[in-house]
C-alpha cells in the first residue's frame, strides 16, 4: 500500500525567514534557506519531490516588479532564495505579508501552508 497519498508534511521553522524592513534605494535584500529545513515528510518512503509556492497574505500572486523566489519548483535545488528587489517607486510602499505553501508534486493534496 502506498502512504504517500496519506502523508502529512509539518512545517519545521517557526520563522524560516527573517522579517525585513525594506527602506526605498537600498540594494536588493536576498535570504536564502534550505529546502529540508522548511518542511518534514512523515514517512520515509520517498513521495517524490517537494515543491513550493509564494504568495501574498490576501492569496494573490506576488508583485514580480517587488520579489523574486529563484525558482521554487526547482526540484533539483536543494535551498530556495527570496529576494526583495531594489526599489525606487514611492507606489510600492507598504506592508507586504508573504506567505508560502509546500505541497508533493505528484500528490498535491499532500500540502501545508506557511507562514
């Protein structure tokens, strides 16, 4: 019988990434975090890979002119980057509340949502 449609994933940071305060005309902000350290697979079968979507607090898609995340579907990349893209727009102030979702690719009911 196979458990990975069963399985369950738990989130294994409280705050994997750091909250940042972005003020306009700095550089670029880019944090990066391993892929094993954001979620658990409870079963030790392999379910296949594990991938990832961002987006904002209201569940729509991020600004691209505001973030990046190098390719969350990378299933072959071992850590994930976000990066906050340098800004000089007066329009692009604000709170920005990111939320991500770790689900298996080929059984994406098996899915969390995060933080």
């Amino acid at each position: 019988m196979n458990p990975c449609p069963r399985s369950y994933l738990s989130n294994l940071l409280e705050t994997p990434f750091n909250d940042v305060i972005y003020l306009l005309g700095e550089v670029e902000n880019m944090q990066e975090v391993a892929k094993q350290d954001l979620v658990a697979l409870d079963t030790k079968v392999n379910c296949g890979p594990i991938i990832f979507e961002f987006y904002s607090d209201s569940n729509t898609a991020l600004d691209s002119d505001l973030f990046v995340v190098t390719d969350p579907e990378d299933i072959d990349s071992e850590t994930l980057m976000f990066l906050v893209l340098s800004q000089e727009d007066q329009n692009s102030r604000g709170e920005y509340l990111i939320r991500y979702r770790a689900q298996l690719q080929e059984y994406p009911d098996v899915s969390v949502d995060l933080a």
